[in-house]
C-alpha cells in the first residue's frame, strides 16, 4: 500500500503541475476524460469577446477566506508556474535576469529583516522588564531609567559586601518616609508592591482587549494551527505584534507566574508576516509564506534563550508542519541574525544572550543519574498534572460566566500572586532571576542564602574548585522557603496560563523544575558530605571532594519539567546545553528529557500546546497521531444517507442565477463540476470564493451577463443561437485534478494523504462516478470520534 499511494501521490503531484502549466498557455490544455467541446466559430455569439477571467487576473483570486484551511497542493503549484515563468523571462533581457535575481534573494533578505527587527525586539523586551520589575520595589535616584542592578553599577559607593545596596537606589518607603526599616516601611513597600502589579496587569489586559484581541496568551498553539494551514486573519497582524509587544513587558514586569519566551515566538512570527507583505513571492502565497513563518518562529526561540540551533530545532520538532530544506538553512540564518543583534544590544550587561547562562567545573558521576532519572519523572508527573488542571480551567471559563469578565480574572489572579508572593523572596523576584540563582554553583564570592554553607578555615582551593560542606541555616532557611515557592508556583501557574494577557509557560514550567532540582541537588550534596561511606558514594566521592552541584540538578530538573508540559525532546536539550555551554551535561539533561516525556505520554500524549488546539477546535492534523481503525472511506465521506444529495455544478448547463442561489443556500467552501447529474462524471472543482469574485467581477467588467447567462466549465465555448444572453466561461478557475479516492479506500490512507500533502478537501469516487466529498474536518471529526471524543468541538474546516 504505501508504494501504491507514493506513486499516487507523484502521478497526482505531476497531474497539478501540468493542468496548471496549460492553465498559463492559451494555446495548451488539460486532457480529462468526460470534457469535450466544439470548435467554435466567428459567427458562434460572444465567440470574439468571450471572457476567460484569469487571462485578466483580478483581485483576491486564488486567496482563502478567515477560518479556512489552504490548499497545499494549490500553492505548490501555483509557485511553481510562478518560477517556470520567471525563469523563462530572464533569458530575454538583462533587466528580467536582474529581476530572476533579485526573487531568488528575497528569501534571505526576508530572513535579514526578521531578525533583525526580532533581535531588536527582543533586546528592548528584556531592558524593559528589567527597569518595570524592580520599579515595584523602587527607583534610582541618579537615573530614574536605571533598573536596581544598573544603578548600583554606576555607584561609587557600592561594596562588595552590600553589592545589591547603593545609595542611589532607594525603595519606595524610604524614599516617602525616609525609613528604610521597620515595620510600618514593610507594611508600605509590600502595599505599593501590589499596587504596581495591578496596574501593569490593568493595563495589559485593557490594552489587549481593546487593540488586538489576538494579542493574549502564548501564541504557539494558534501559530502551530496557522503553519499547518490554518488561516487567522490579523493574528500575524501589525496591531497584534505592537500590543503583544508593550502588554508582555506590562504583563512580565506584574509579577505574575508567566514568561515572555513563548510569546517572543508569536512577535517574531509577527515580524514574519509583516515583511511577507513586502514580497509579492509571499504575500500572494499562503503556502510559501508558511515556510517563512517557520523560520520566524526559529528566530523567536533564538532571541528568547539565546539558542539559535536550538531554535531551528524547535521550529522542526514542535511547530512546522512542511519544513522543506531550503527553509532549515533560511532558519538557520534568521536565527543567526537574531541572536547576533541581541547580543549587539546585550540588555543584561553580561555579554551572554540569557539572564540564566551558567557554567559548571564538576563532572557529573553514574551514580547521579538515579536522582537525575526521579527528577525526569517528577516532570512527567507535574507535566500531566498541569496540563489536565489548566485544560479543565480553561473549559470551565470558556463555558461559563468567567470567560464574560477576564479584566476582573486578569485583577483577582494578579492581586492573590501580589499578595502571596511578596513574603517570599524567592517568589518575590522575577522568575528569570529565580531560575539564575537556582542554576548558580556556588562560588567564593556568591552571597545568597542557597551558599550559606560552614567553611573549613584550613581550606585552601581554588576558587572553581571549592569542596563540598555541610549545609549552613541560611541554606535551610532557603529550602523552606523554596518548598513554599514549588507549591505557590505549581498551583498559580494553572491559573495564570491562558489568561487574555500574553502568558508564556517555558519560564514558568522551568522555574518549577529548577525549584524541585535544586532542593533535590541540595538533599545529595548532604547526604554525600556526611555518609561518604555509603557504597553509592564510597567510589566517587572522598571526603573534602567537590562532588555534587546542585546547580545542576535545578537544571535537569528545569529540562523535565519543560518537557512534561511541551513534550519536547531534542530541541530542548539541545536549547539546556546552550544555556549551559557544556557538552559533558548532555546525557543528564537527555535522560531526564526522555523519562519526563515517557511517563507524560503514559497518560496522554497531547501536550499542552497540542491540548490548547483541540480546546480551541482549531482544525490541526497531528503528524504524531495514530489512526488505527478499520474504517472506509465510504463510512466518512458526505453526503450521508440521511443527508440531501451532494450539492454540484455541470459543466455547461448551469446559469448564473443557479450559481448564485446555490452559494446563498449553502456555505460550503466548494463545488465539484460534473457532466451532468445524470452521469455524474466528475471534471474538477471549483473554490467557493474563486466562484463569487469571478460572477462579481463578470457583472462589472463584461457586458451581456446576467442571471440567465450560462456558465461554461468547458475548453471551448458550443455555439449558441443570437437571441442568448452572453454566456460566461469560467474553465480557468476550475482545479482539473482535485485529489480523488474510491469509496473503499481505508481511512488510516484517507488520513495519510491528507497529513502528507496539507489537502483541504477529498473527493470519492466510484468508477469516474462522484459519489461524495471528504473536507479535513470530516478527518478529524471521525478521528474524535474513535477515541471517544466530542466530535462537534471540530469547529472550523
């Protein structure tokens, strides 16, 4: 069978590009059994100015209505005449050859400018966080601009010791007040604290729900939907990427348990498809601006963690749905650009592309796998956990009262994290700061509570090289505090995805892991200090060694946890071992990836993304999906037994007015064209919208058409007496090989194809004869229905 269906796919693929190649040449045509027509002569009526409405090209042609799916096959095939026409253009003069030239570079320059504006984007995101998260606790006197770490830096004043203090910087009680202590100083800072974090979230929520609707959430779900074919008109749009851009840095610098990772994909995406429309190569190409959609969602993850192979393989592994090779070198190169404009910027002052870049000086051991593998499981544990409850909070707001007010949703879930949150310093701080503490090996000179450990005063190392010791109380009062943090992290992050602001899940997901690794990490560091004895520990851990990092383990345990939630494998390791820049860390971080997405797929196998799109009804056709029932395609395909017979065209016997009855009466995206509906013969099909543009443009343009006018499919228009009405012809809008099946084709092929070349629609037929139509939503509705799943919640074709 799947040598029958290549060579199906192939003579079908072949059959595209020859029709539409005679439908560019006047003097060409289509072979396909059942058409047939007479010569026409000078005395037949209108056979002078007879009307073919795409020898004049007018506008939105060939163009896709919102909520639609495209043709792949279609826009295959239409670059491709694109490209045989520009190629054979070139060779008649050196401005066509220049002009050849100049199509074939648009594709990286398109990359060029995405990242670029991707990578300054990005850069201006992060300076603006930075400044807006710390003014919640207080502002720089020299330079109200400065976020607190630069205004210490250009104090003179600044200590080693008291690095974090500068007289510069003052927080909001002492500046009011005068007091920096005391009670009445907490009781104000932590007031204006939650004061600030609601008016960030009020204004990310007002400015997203009057100026771009588009702009909440994360953004890979629908930018998964828009590469797989679907069409979400103004999701790409220029509102959406300026709202999306100030709400996230509004929405980021409130405090609440989201990241601004994964929308930097849909920004970069947004810059995608703004310069898209630059070139005529993509703007009138659904298809081919698809692949430059995919390389902007590269450069997104690039900017985000400062790993453009890691971006390139994200693109691939977990949003692209065609990534031919060509766009992976495009990729590639966006990513490239992206990451190298974002380090010009360097918006954190550390010459690295990230807040939380580490580098570790331990090996790690075998033994360590058995902790690294536990953590790998917590993921998948937490993954499945976060998935189901979100999921289920997210329906619950879409069918009830909720979904009616998300400004005040938006205000409640910002003042209980405010609340909550400010005790804590752990949740206080940012999550990117929280995860680069957490990853942080603790050295000579570091400062924070998670490296208050009692030093040996004989002990004289390298500073690299510092032995283990045992846990001092700053280190337990740490772990407290951070045991808080998991479960105040783990529950309010349910809550918060999928909210109408921008909402990111990699930093949020990351920070959970990063929390339970390192109190993990922490936990064998002690146990190796103070049982070296044991067997597990005798081997590679002597006393006065420096054998554990517990940065390590927040960082495998960062990798589960992402992947629990996303389901992603390669990319995110390859992404962890960029942040880090160890090649020896890999196998940790690969066996905690693997085992977290093991034990996720044991209790589903849709990932967060995947579960938002079926929530959605979006009509996604998942490559990973298994179709495994013994169904036909007769047992799919409409009109069903029950149902009015299938509603079609003929090729030389409709009028206008039936035409346009027809369009009114039903709302489907197309008609088949046939012989007659006695015969039934099946000639091509025919696009919704492509039908009414060209009867619109017909009445302007052409004189004599009107309702009684006959409508011609045929190659040659047939003689018609002087007393008829001017007929209209049509045939250049009509696809001559739409992709046929039989009734008995198994669905599990039916499924294939459909998945292998992006079709809209199917049409099964019997011995020639049309016997009825199959659309992707019939696909994923009968796929929803074998698993036991609500077949209506498919809402879109």
């Amino acid at each position: 069978m799947p040598v029958n269906l290549n060579r199906r796919v192939r003579m079908q693929l072949s059959k595209v590009s020859t029709c539409s190649s005679s439908s560019s040449s006047s003097s060409s045509s289509c072979s396909v059994p059942g058409v047939s027509g007479a010569t026409p002569t000078e005395e037949m009526n209108g056979a002078g100015n007879l009307m073919d409405f795409l020898d004049e090209p007018f506008p939105d042609v060939g163009t896709y209505e919102d909520f639609h799916t495209i043709d792949w096959l279609r826009e295959k095939s239409r670059d491709t005449d694109r490209h045989r026409k520009i190629t054979s253009k070139s060779k008649e003069s050196i401005w066509e050859l220049i002009k050849s030239l100049l199509d074939a570079w648009s594709g990286w320059v398109v990359m060029l400018l995405i990242g670029l504006l991707s990578g300054t984007l990005a850069g201006v995101i992060d300076l603006a966080v930075d400044w807006m998260t710390d003014l919640k606790e207080g502002v720089c006197l020299s330079a109200f601009w400065y976020s607190h770490e630069q205004c210490c830096w250009t104090s003179n004043e600044t200590t080693f010791d008291d690095r974090d203090k500068c007289p510069q910087w003052q927080k909001w009680a002492e500046l009011m007040t005068g007091h920096a202590e005391g009670a009445g100083a907490y009781v104000l800072n932590y007031f204006l604290y939650i004061l600030w974090a609601l008016l960030f979230s009020f204004l990310a929520v007002s400015l997203v729900r009057v100026f771009a609707p588009y702009a909440c959430g994360s953004g890979i779900p629908e930018i998964k939907t828009i590469l797989s074919g679907f069409i979400i008109r103004g999701y790409l749009g220029k509102w959406t990427l300026l709202i999306k851009t100030v709400t996230l840095v509004l929405a980021v610098s409130s405090g609440l348990s989201l990241g601004k990772e994964g929308p930097l994909v849909h920004v970069a995406c947004c810059c995608g498809n703004l310069f898209c429309s630059l070139f005529s190569k993509y703007s009138k190409n659904e298809g081919k601006r698809r692949e430059v959609l995919s390389a902007a969602a590269a450069a997104g993850v690039s900017v985000a963690f400062g790993a453009p192979i890691g971006g390139v393989l994200f693109s691939l592994e977990e949003v692209s749905y065609y990534f031919p090779l060509k766009t992976l070198w495009r990729s590639f190169f966006a990513a490239l650009v992206a990451a190298f404009t974002l380090r010009s910027i360097n918006p954190f002052g550390n010459s690295r592309l990230v807040l939380f870049y580490v580098e570790y000086h331990t090996p790690w051991y075998m033994a360590e796998l058995v902790p690294f593998i536990l953590l790998g499981v917590f993921g998948g544990l937490w993954g499945t956990l976060f998935i189901r409850a979100n999921i289920a909070w997210c329906r619950r707001r879409k069918t009830t009262q909720l979904g009616k007010y998300p400004v005040l949703e938006v205000i409640a879930v910002t003042g209980i994290t405010a609340v909550l949150a400010y005790p804590n310093p752990y949740t206080r701080r940012s999550t990117s700061e929280l995860i680069s503490e957490l990853f942080n090996d603790c050295g000579a000179l570091e400062s924070s509570q998670l490296c208050d450990y009692i030093n040996n005063p004989n002990m004289s190392r390298p500073v690299d090289d510092i032995p283990d010791r045992p846990a001092g109380p700053g280190v337990y009062n740490a772990l407290w505090q951070l045991a808080l943090a998991l479960v105040f992290k783990i529950v309010i992050t349910i809550f918060t995805f999928g909210m109408k602001i921008p909402s990111g899940l990699f930093i949020p997901s990351m920070a959970v892991g990063a929390i339970a690794g390192r109190i993990v990490g922490i936990a064998v560091e002690q146990m190796a200090y103070h049982h070296h004895d044991w067997i597990i520990f005798k081997n590679w851990c002597r006393p006065g060694a420096d054998c554990v990092t517990p940065g390590l383990y927040a960082m495998v345990g960062a990798a589960a946890c992402l992947g629990g939630v996303t389901r992603m494998t390669v990319s995110l390791v390859v992404i962890m071992f960029e942040l880090t820049g160890g090649l020896e860390y890999i196998v940790p971080l690969m066996a905690a990836a693997v085992t977290s997405k093991w034990v996720a797929d044991a209790f589903g196998k849709e990932g967060i993304y995947e579960s938002h799109i079926q929530l959605n009804g979006y009509p996604y056709l998942d490559v990973r999906d298994e179709f495994t029932h013994r169904t036909l395609a007769t047992d799919v395909m409409r009109p069903r037994r029950s149902e009015p017979p299938l509603a079609v065209l003929t090729q030389d016997t409709t009028t206008v007015e039936d035409v346009e009855t027809l369009i009114k009466d039903t709302d489907y995206n197309g008609f088949p064209v046939v012989v007659s509906r006695e015969s039934e013969r099946l000639i091509g099909f025919v696009q919704r919208r492509d039908l009414t543009l060209a009867i619109k443009n017909a009445r302007q343009k052409q004189d004599g058409v009107v309702s009684s006018s006959v409508v011609y499919f045929t190659e040659d228009a047939p003689q018609l007496p002087a007393s008829n009405p001017q007929p209209l012809k049509l045939r250049r809008i009509l696809n001559l090989s739409p992709f046929t099946v039989t009734d008995h084709t198994p669905m599990e092929t039916v499924v294939d194809i459909f998945r292998k070349l992006g079709l809209r629609q199917c049409l099964v037929t019997r011995s020639g004869r049309l016997l009825g139509i199959i659309t992707k939503k019939d696909v994923l509705r009968h796929m929803a229905q074998m698993m036991n799943q609500d077949p209506e919640s498919i809402m879109f074709n």
